[in-house]
C-alpha cells in the first residue's frame, strides 16, 4: 500500500499560484491584441500642422491638427527610435448673458 502524499502548505500555495500563472499566460496568447481606440483618428491626421476657423451658433470655434514624425539614430548604422506626435486640438468661444 502506497503511503499518501504530505506536501506543505507552502507547496500547496506554489502550485496555486502556478496555474493562476499558466491560465493568465494562456489567455494572454489567445486574445487578440487590442487597438486604441484613440489612436486611430491621429493616425489619420497628414504630417505638417493645419488649421481651420468655423462659425458655430453663437461664436466662433478654431481647429489645429497636427503631425510630427521623425527617426532618431545613435549614429548612421546604430539603434534608433521613431518619434511620432500627434495633436488635434479645438477652441471654442461663444459670448455669455450677464452682467459685466
């Protein structure tokens, strides 16, 4: 007759947290990466910056949209970073009642 397994509660916790582990990394692989949902309007926005002038009832509201993007090497053949920076910006001014 086999004598029954003793394993500490510190094993116990260890092999609780090792599928907790595999679980999560088993669903992390299958999910489908997410895509910002605010990115894709600046990904839209053309390099250089631009800007427009709109009348809205009672005022007057100003757009600028703009784009940066630039690569930046550690010398001719080294690593690099690109940068990318994007604005989309709106001002908005319309007159309120009252007393001045």
């Amino acid at each position: 007759m086999a004598a029954p397994l003793m394993l500490s509660p510190l094993a116990l916790a260890a092999l609780r947290y090792a599928g907790v582990a595999a679980l999560a990394f088993y669903a992390a692989r299958r999910a489908a990466p997410a895509r910002e949902a605010g990115a894709d309007p600046l990904d839209a926005v053309a390099e250089g910056v631009t800007f427009g002038e709109d009348r809205v009832e009672h005022g007057r509201a100003w757009r600028i949209a703009g784009r940066f993007r630039r690569a930046i090497r550690a010398g001719r053949a080294g690593p690099g970073v690109e940068v990318d920076f994007g604005l989309l910006a709106r001002l908005r001014l319309r007159p309120i009642g009252g007393a001045v």
